[in-house]
C-alpha cells in the first residue's frame, strides 16, 4: 500500500499535485477538514459527536479525528493507498498516525514537503483571492496562517527526517516539474518495498510446486520451511536429527527451530525483490511471528493466497507421492496423512482466517494441470505487484 503525506505551507500547491496524484497512482485523498465535514453533513456518530464541540467552542479532539481516518481507510479496500493532506499537522498527530497505520498494517511510504518562500506563499493567495473571492485571503489572515504552519509543521518534519521518509521540493518550478519530482520520489520509494506472497494451502494442494515456480517466474525468494528442515537432516545435524523424530510422529516442527532457520534465510538474500514463504506460518503464533520477522527488515505481506483442493483429492495425491522419490515422512500411512490434513484444519484455517481480515484472502481452484493453476496465481501476482509499483 503506498501511502503519502503531503506537506506545504498555504498556497504550496498541495491541492494542485494531490489531484494529479491521486489520479497517477489510484489513491484515496483524505483531507481531515473534508472528512470532517463530510461526517458533520451525513449526521454519523463521530459528526454528531463534533458538532456538539464545535457548537460550544472547542477544537475537535485528535481522538475523533483518528476515528474518522481509521473509518475512511477501511471502508476503501480498493485504494492503492492514501494521500494524506492536513495531517498530521502536529508532532503528537505523527505518532497517532504511526499507531494508525500499525494497526491498520501498512506504513507511511513517505512525507513529502513542498517548499515556497513566504513571499511567494502570500503572493499566490493573495492571486487567488481576487479570483476566488475568498475572505480569508487577505495578507494578514494569510501571515498567521503561515506562522502558524511554521510553529507546528517543524517538529512534525523532524520526526519523519529521524526516520529517514522525509523529502523536500522545491514548490516554486512550474507544475509539471514539482510533479516530475514528486513522481522520481515516490517510484524511489516503491522501488525499495519487497513483494512478499504466502501461500496456503492443505498437504497435497500442489503448493510446494507451484511456489517454487512462481518464485523463479517472477524473480522473486522462495522460502520453504520442508527444503530447510530436509537440508538439515541430510546434513545430519543435532536440528535435523530432532527434526527427523518429529516428522516420524507426524508432529509440527516447534517454532524455536523454525524461526531462526527463516531469519537467516531472509538476512542471506539482501537485494531481493520480495520472498514466496510456503509452510510458514502455519500456526497464529507463527504469523505474528512473520510479521514481526517482516517487520524487523522494513516489510509486509503483500498479498496472500489459497490454493483450494477437495479432501478426497488430497488424499489421491498424497498416496500417489507415498509411491515416489518425493514422498514426505507423514505421506506414508493413511492414518499420518489424515493426521497431517487435520492438523492442517485445527492450526492453519485459524491464520488464514486472520489474514482474510487483514489482507482478503485470494483463493485459486487448484483442480486441473499444474499450468492451468499456476497461470491463475500468476496472474494475481502480477496483479498485486502492479499495484504496489
């Protein structure tokens, strides 16, 4: 998700560039005084709610108006993202916005200040008052405004230079070139962002496969819990020789050893474009685990999806591969494979549900040739990777 804010002092031309933006890259413009009104004119709780303040005097609190950010962003999945404009406009409103988008599991992309001289901010409004008329327009209306913008915007830029999202242009070239550089700022930025897929599905779904291909089809890391485990028992190491004892039982190799095999993973492959994980996480803790993990590296999730298979044939498949070279230790009875797909129920349809309300969960029919599915997930790849270029 790319999300900007958009800084400036009045008459910076912060409206102009937001439309182009908005248009240039699918995003949704969140206004907090638009918004705001938009609340008050519909008669909502949160509207009514800041009427009664603003009837008796006072400034809407940053506790309504976080309601009211929090509300728009999930009532529009669609977006590409989200072109902030008037917030956050104080240093207090900077961390309540790192909340948000914490909460809401994305990040800020990046803040982005245009900069004009004072002189030239008062020389436009006052332009645009005798054209608009408007009464607020007047040149000492116009220096509190930008006095004020001064005193508050200082401390908000330093928070966001400290973590290193913070860019400055240059506002008073033409349009067309303040665009031109918002643009090279933001594709520096998406540029960046790692691309990172989960793959789910039951044993036998054919996720192993076509992860692996996916992964090499689109230059992306495929990281998959088994091939690690495997390489581990046929090093033959104390980790291997545990892991081989569980995969014997039929049981799910604890997290404690998991873990540090992934994290090493992502560390030896700096530069990636983003990762496929197949096999992980297979457990809620396990997926906080993830996004801790992804966090750590400055990612998310891009994008997650299922691939869907009948039970009966699963099972088919399963006893098919107990007959090959490929055959997985729980792939060798039919009570281990039942075992494996119930685990499968109890453990993992309870993360796939977590992520389909974080991250609407994409399910593919994995009936039919191998190619037949995996142009289907291509496709939703290609998909999510435009959206987030």
């Amino acid at each position: 998700m790319l999300n900007i804010a958009l800084f400036g002092p009045p008459g910076a031309g912060k409206g102009t560039q937001s439309e182009k933006l908005i248009r240039q890259y699918n995003l949704f413009y969140i206004s907090t005084g638009d918004l705001l009104r938009k609340e008050l004119s519909e008669k909502t709780a949160l509207g009514r709610e800041a009427e009664d303040i603003i009837k008796s005097g006072g400034l809407v609190p940053d506790e309504i108006i976080v309601q009211i950010i929090e509300k728009t962003i999930t009532e529009n999945p669609s977006a590409n993202g989200f072109l902030f404009d008037g917030f956050p406009r104080t240093y207090v409103q900077a961390y309540i916005l790192e909340g948000l988008m914490i909460k809401l599991n994305t990040s800020l992309t990046c803040l982005i200040n245009l900069q004009v001289p004072e002189a030239v901010s008062v020389e436009r409004l006052l332009h645009r008052g005798k054209v608009s008329g408007r009464a607020d327009d007047n040149e000492t209306v116009i220096r509190n405004r930008l006095r004020e913008y001064s005193e508050k915007t200082v401390p908000v830029l330093r928070y966001y230079e400290e973590r290193g999202v913070h860019y400055e242009i240059d506002a008073t070239a033409p349009i067309e070139a303040v665009n031109e550089k918002l643009t090279a700022i933001i594709q520096e930025e998406l540029s960046k962002r790692l691309f990172n897929v989960v793959i789910f599905g039951y044993p036998g779904s054919g996720r192993g496969s076509q992860g692996r291909a996916l992964a090499e089809h689109h230059g992306l890391e495929y990281v998959a819990t088994g091939p690690m485990l495997e390489a581990e028992i046929a090093a033959d190491t104390p980790v291997g020789r545990k892991v081989k004892e569980l995969y014997e039982s039929g049981q799910l190799v604890p997290d404690d050893i998991v873990v540090p095999l992934i994290e090493r993973r992502l560390e030896k492959t700096k530069g990636a474009k983003g990762f496929i994980f197949k096999g992980f996480p297979r457990t809620l803790v396990q997926s906080y685990i993830l996004d801790g993990l992804l966090k750590k590296h400055g990612s998310a999730i891009s994008k997650v999806i299922e691939i869907e298979v009948p039970t009966l044939e699963l099972i088919r498949r399963l006893d098919e591969r107990s007959k090959t070279d490929r055959c997985m230790p729980y792939d060798s009875s039919t009570a281990k494979i039942v075992k494996r797909l119930q685990e499968h129920e109890t453990k993992t349809v309870p993360v796939i549900r977590k992520y389909n309300q974080l991250h609407e969960v994409t399910k593919i029919d994995g009936l039919g040739p191998f190619e037949d599915v995996f142009e289907k997930v291509s496709a939703e790849i290609v998909d999510g990777l435009k959206r987030m270029r």
